[in-house]
C-alpha cells in the first residue's frame, strides 16, 4: 500500500478505471527561448524543451500525435480512456484563438476524458484561464505550473525568467477560475540544500494547489547544466540522497494533495548524469522503501495555513 496520494488511484477514483496520459507537442515556442523573457532557457532544458519532440520533428498534428500514441497505450495499458497532456515547451504561449483549437483538436476524441496544460506562470491571463475553464464542463482539467523552486535566488540561477511571487499569483488566479493546480519542483537544484528544498515544500502546502510533480535534476547533454557538470561545478544527488529528500518533502506536503510524478524520464541518448535516473521503477521502490522504514507517509507533519485559504 502507497504511503502517499499517487496519481493512479486519484484517477481511478474520478473514472472508475485506468486512465492514460498522452503527451502532446503543440509546437509552441518558450518566452524564455525566443528572447522575451530570456534566450536559451532554463540551465537544465535543451531544445526539445521537457517534452516528446514530436511536432518539430515530425511534423504530426494533435490527431496524429494521439492517434500513435494511443495504439502502444492500450496494447500496453489496456487504458480506455485519456487525457491530452500538452507538455512540450509552454502551452498558453500564443493568441487564445489558436490555443483554443489546439485543445479542441485534441478533446473532440470521445474516449479523451480530461485536459492537463503544462506552461509557465507568467503565461496566462484571465482570458486564457477562462477559455479553459469551460471544459470544465465536460472533462478533467489540470494547469501545470512549472515552479522548480520556491526561492527566487535559485531561479535566477537556473535562469527561470519569472519570480515565486509570479508563481504565486498565478495559482491563485487560477483558483479563481475553479481550475485544478499542479506545481512542478526539481529537487538538487545548483546551489540548493536539504533546508530550501523542505521551503519549497511547504510554500506549495500553503497554497491552492492540488497536485505536485516531484522531479530528479539530472543532467541532459547540449545544456548550460551539462556545461557546469562537465566542469566540476555542480554535483547531482544520489538516489538514496534523492529518495530521503522526496520522503521529508511528501511529509510536508497536505495529504489530499495529488502526487502526479516523483522522479523524471530522461531519455537514454540524452542523459549525461546520473546513471541511476534511467531506472525508475528502482527509483519508486526505493522511494516505497525508505517511506516503509521510515515509517512515515505523506502529510505526516503537514501543518494547515491560513495563507492558502
């Protein structure tokens, strides 16, 4: 038995059954890319940005990116029914108009129950938020913020291009407009130390957010983050390191509060460092474990703020 909230139960329990994410290339730019914000993005991000590619590769619609994946999905999963997680790069990044068919193309599928948007905080506004909002109506929806850090020093190292107060501001518009939250943090950040990390923690538990995806920083090749651990200067965890940090930032963390993801899924080709990230399933039984004989679970020192209400 898990001791935390995972995702797959949270979706068995709104459908009944498994349900399967299927991760989508829109082919949206980065502001933090493409000179508004900054160029070259954040230190750990390469030019494919956290997703599958498969637009700038490829070429392939919404249509077609869902039609491919569905087929592996069911054969492996057995899953029946989906949500269009739009991944790659930042997806509220353009006119709401072509954002809007974007997410049309990918929920007129009947057997696509739900909507999942990964973007950056300082890319949505009221106009977009309330676009998404009506699908509310007839699907799951998720906005995915990507916090990586709950202290704006670190940001600017890894040169986030938006502040905690940024964040902050856009989970609460969000609540507004009655829309599910999930905060991506990277734990191992340059810089960071146990303490910072278990501050991230807790400033996500004060705030309305439901769900949070826990990330390992490992190093992909062609990156600024490659540059400095090619050079010596930065140093990654190691999973014991990585597995005992994820246990003391689920203890702090709400227990109702979804855990979407607990580690990362690099691609071989592309990782230069650790090794180790490459083995999720070792990953999650090592986290499992520690959770066992520690035993402990999530929210066990959770403490209720008034700041998130």
């Amino acid at each position: 038995m898990k001791r935390y909230r995972d995702f797959n139960t949270y979706l068995r329990e709104q459908f009944g059954e498994r349900v399967q994410r299927i991760s989508l290339d829109a082919g949206l730019g980065c502001p933090n890319r493409d000179g508004t914000v900054s160029r070259g993005g954040c230190i750990f991000c390469d030019g494919r940005g956290s997703g599958t590619g498969a637009f700038s590769e490829d070429q392939e619609s919404i249509a077609q990116q869902i039609s491919r994946a569905k087929g592996f999905i069911q054969k492996r999963y057995k899953a029946r029914k989906f949500i269009a997680y739009f991944q790659s790069f930042t997806n509220t990044y353009g006119p709401v108009a072509h954002l809007k068919g974007l997410y049309d193309d990918a929920l007129r599928h009947p057997d696509m129950v739900g909507l999942s948007v990964g973007t950056r905080p300082d890319c949505i506004n009221e106009e977009i938020l309330e676009m998404i909002s009506f699908y509310r109506k007839d699907h799951l929806v998720w906005m995915e913020y990507g916090l990586q850090s709950g202290h704006d020093k670190t940001l600017q190292i890894i040169n986030r291009g938006h502040s905690v107060e940024c964040f902050e501001r856009a989970v609460r518009l969000t609540h507004d407009f009655g829309l599910n939250v999930c905060a991506h943090v990277i734990l191992g950040l340059p810089g960071e130390n146990r303490r910072m990390m278990l501050e991230t923690a807790k400033f996500i538990a004060a705030l309305p957010v439901q769900g949070v995806k826990i990330h390992l920083l490992y190093v992909i090749r062609r990156t600024p983050l490659a540059q400095l651990y090619e050079k010596g200067t930065f140093r990654c965890l190691e999973r014991d390191e990585y597995a005992n940090l994820v246990v003391d930032f689920l203890e702090l963390l709400p227990p109702e509060m979804v855990i979407q993801r607990l580690t990362g899924d690099p691609g071989k080709s592309d990782l230069l460092a650790p090794g180790w990230a490459l083995q999720k399933m070792e990953n999650l039984k090592t986290i499992q474990d520690t959770l066992e004989r520690r035993e402990t679970w999530q929210g066990r020192l959770y403490k209720k703020s008034t700041a998130g209400a």
